[in-house]
C-alpha cells in the first residue's frame, strides 16, 4: 500500500531565539496529518538546505523574525535550487513589513504570514502547494 | 541513470528521493530494494533505544562524531519519532540534538515518523536502513522512538543494540522486569552528572548479576556460603555499563569501545550470522504475513465479509468461527 505523506521542514534561520510561532505552526501541520521535521534555533541557510534534503521535503517553513529575511532567504532558495530541490516550495512566517512582500514573491516564496495568521490558512496553501507540485 | 544506480554512485538527492520511496512503499520503492539487496550486508547497524528525555539522540550525535573522526566510514541515522494515532501526522524532532553534525557530507541523517507501529520503530526502517547499507553507509545508528518496557523490535533488526537510561527512571523492580533491559547489548548511563547515579548504577548492575549468575562467595549473616550458578565462560557477552554525559561529549569514546567489543563479539561466536539470519527470517516473513493477506482481500468478496462482520457484531458467529469461514468458506 502506498502511503504519501506531505513532509514539512521547521526551520529558524538566523539568530532571533524566539520559536513559539514555528512550534505553533509545527504542531498545527501535525494535527493536519503531516510529517514535520523541526531543526530547532540558529540554523544557517546551509544547514537548513541539507537538512531538506537529507529528508525529501516538499515544503520548507522558515521562521525569521529578526528582520533577516531579505539575506536569509534568497540565500536558502539559492541553495535548495544547488543541491537540485528546485521543487521545494518555501514559506515564510515571521516579522515581514509589506513593502518586503513582493521582492519575496517574486523570489519565490509561496507564502508569508505575518502576526494573526491563522494555521488553518497556512494548512491549506501547504496542502495547495505541494499538489500543484504533484500534479 | 536510474535512482537505483545514482544512489550507489553516491548521488545524496537520488538517496533521499530513494529514501521516500521506500518509506511510502511504492512500486518504484519496491523495485529498487530488490535492486539494492545484493549490496546490503556490509553495515554495522547500532540501535538506540531508551525511555522519552534520556538523551537517545544527544548521545547519537556524539557517537556519529566519533565514528567520523580520523575515518572515511559514512555514517547514515534513521531517527523514529512517534506518528499521532489520530490524524497520523507527526513533529519529528531529533535533528534538533544533532546539529553538530551539519555540513558533513559523510553523515546523512533522516528522520521517520513510526507511522502506526508500536515496535519502537517503523515498518520500513529496515527497509530504509538496507537502502543506506547498499549506498556504502558502514555505521548505521537505529534511534528509535522514546520507549517504554516493550518497544524492543529494535533488537530484532540491529547488531548491537545500546540501551540509554538514566538517574532517577524507576527502582530495581523495573530493572528485574521483562522487556527492554533484556535487549541491550551494551547499557548506558546518560545524564551522569545528575544525582541518584549510584542509584541507577547498582540497579542495574544487579539485574545483570540475575540475568547472568557467576561464581562467588556472599557473606550472609556471618556466614561464607558458596553459591554454585552456570559458569560463565569466555563466550557469553555480558553487556557493560557506560556513564557518559552526552550534552558534553564526557564518557563518548568507553561507549564507542563498548560497541566495538560486542562486533568482536558477534563475529568470534557466529553471532553476527545467526542475528544476520534471524533478521532476514523474521523480515520475510512480515512481507508473507503482508502479501498473504492482500490476496486474501483481493479474493474475498466484500458483500460477504461485511455479513461476517455483522454476524460477530450479533453474537451469531465468533471471531475464531468468522475467520474459518471466510478462509474455508464453509457455513457455520
């Protein structure tokens, strides 16, 4: 029988210690039936990269809020793009300001959230993502 | 190139791609495995097991450290964490203890939800750990998920199996229980800066003097009495006890020594061949059990299990009646 999971990669690029929201969002994709795979604080986009790798995502969530993002994540597209996981689709929850929003776009991102999220959103686009993927 | 010959050329992605196919158990995934077979059979498989917070995976990480200093041995770590038994979802969580392990291209570390099994691990892990024997991984590190008194299939399919307790777990009644103290081939002691080691130390040394009785004089009330038990001899493996602290690398290299003696071991008693056989033996026959039962399904027809369910649930018929039914198809 096969069975085909949505596998998720939480990860806290960067140096901010704060990993409430990423342990929110990781608990809420498990309640969706998902496998999360959580690297925990201060990971560099090379560590994130290989830890994608090493467990065939197809989703990578970054939690940035130290105002990073614009350094940490094209640097990770970038690397993801390297090691041939061109598929992976990235997003990013955190302290993002609007006028950041399309420049991430257009990199590539799939989906930021911003305070007030709701997971339930967050569960869907995943899930939209990776069948858009499949499909 | 196929998957198959992109991972035994060392290709990593096509070795995490092969990784989820087997785990899923597609037809590709099945494929393959067969492809892989005639490689496996070269890796020494570590099993890690332990209660939840003993420091499995801390001391995994130091461990895989070990293995790759001053060698060119790869080493690949299958990390078990539990899936929910309601939405089948899981946080798999054991990375986070292994990040100095990051940026080595001789480590591959991947995590696996245990997907409804109770063993302590996965029904694919074997599976998964033979894809990583057939890429060249020498040393593979089994973690399995945080486990109780009976999540012991990890015996099953390692050569050594390293079992983590730590102070202040339980007392010598659950030391002198069934179950996972039985399957350690090598004991550690993790957290041993903590208070109450002594404790947990004697407990278990004392299990072991149950399990394997030596020749000895006791004092008791004064009196030298002789006690006569089966003679230990050469051959007979008695797990030694580490105390390590994983979190600072302190007790490391006894561990490593420890795990080095039990392969010396495995290969002077014919032990490494007869686990080897054993695991094998009990794999195929998981698949029969499998397959066996898949054609049963594709044979019966639905209508008429339904009925058989319905008569159990009315207490017409009983289960042991149910299933010679539909196996036979006689009426009861």
């Amino acid at each position: 029988m096969t069975e085909k999971k949505i596998r998720v990669l939480v990860a806290k690029p960067g140096l901010d210690g704060h990993d409430r929201g990423a342990k929110v969002v990781a608990r809420a994709l498990r309640d969706a039936g998902m496998e999360v795979i959580y690297t925990g604080l201060r990971q560099t986009p090379e560590m994130i990269a290989e830890a994608a790798l090493q467990e065939d995502v197809d989703v990578v969530g970054l939690s940035i809020l130290s105002g990073a993002h614009m350094a940490l994540a094209p640097r990770i597209l970038e690397l993801l793009k390297k090691n041939g996981q061109d598929q992976v689709r990235v997003f990013i929850g955190g302290i993002i300001p609007d006028e950041d929003l399309p420049r991430l776009k257009e990199m590539g991102i799939t989906g930021i959230y911003g305070p007030g999220a709701s997971t339930e959103d967050i569960i869907k686009e995943v899930r939209a993502a990776v069948q858009l993927r499949g499909a | 190139m196929s998957l198959t010959e992109s991972v035994l050329a060392g290709n990593r992605l096509a070795l995490a791609r092969l990784l989820t196919q087997v785990e899923n158990d597609s037809p590709e995934g099945r494929r393959a495995l067969a492809e892989l077979f005639p490689h496996t059979g070269r890796a020494h498989l570590i099993g890690i097991t332990g209660a939840p917070g003993t420091g499995k995976s801390s001391l995994v990480n130091q461990l895989a450290l070990h293995y790759r200093k001053g060698t060119d041995r790869k080493v690949a770590i299958v990390a078990v964490d539990p899936s929910s038994p309601f939405t089948g979802g899981a946080v798999l969580g054991d990375r986070v203890r292994m990040r100095d392990l990051s940026g080595d291209s001789g480590i591959f570390i991947r995590s696996m939800a245990a997907r409804g099994s109770l063993g302590g691990i996965a029904k694919k892990t074997a599976a998964l750990v033979q894809v990583f024997d057939a890429a060249g991984y020498e040393i593979i590190i089994i973690e399995t998920v945080g486990a109780g008194q009976s999540e012991v299939d990890v015996a099953r399919l390692a050569h050594t199996t390293v079992v983590v307790e730590a102070p202040g777990l339980g007392d010598e009644i659950q030391a002198i229980k069934a179950g996972i103290l039985e399957i350690a081939d090598v004991l550690v002691i993790n957290k041993a800066d903590r208070p109450g080691v002594e404790n947990t130390e004697r407990a278990l040394r004392s299990t072991l003097e149950l399990a394997h009785p030596a020749r000895r004089v006791f004092r008791h009330h004064g009196q030298t009495m002789s006690v006569s038990a089966p003679a230990i001899d050469s051959t007979t493996w008695i797990p030694p006890i580490n105390k390590t602290v994983a979190t600072e690398g302190k007790g490391i290299a006894a561990v490593i020594a420890s795990i080095a003696k039990h392969v010396e071991h495995l290969r002077q008693s014919g032990d490494w061949a007869a686990r080897d056989r054993a695991r094998l033996e009990s794999e195929m026959e998981t698949l029969l059990r499998e397959a066996l039962l898949d054609r049963f399904f594709a044979s019966v027809q639905q209508v008429k299990y339904e009925e058989t369910i319905e008569k159990v649930i009315n207490r017409n018929i009983s289960p042991y009646e149910a299933v010679k039914y539909l196996l036979n198809g006689k009426q009861v």
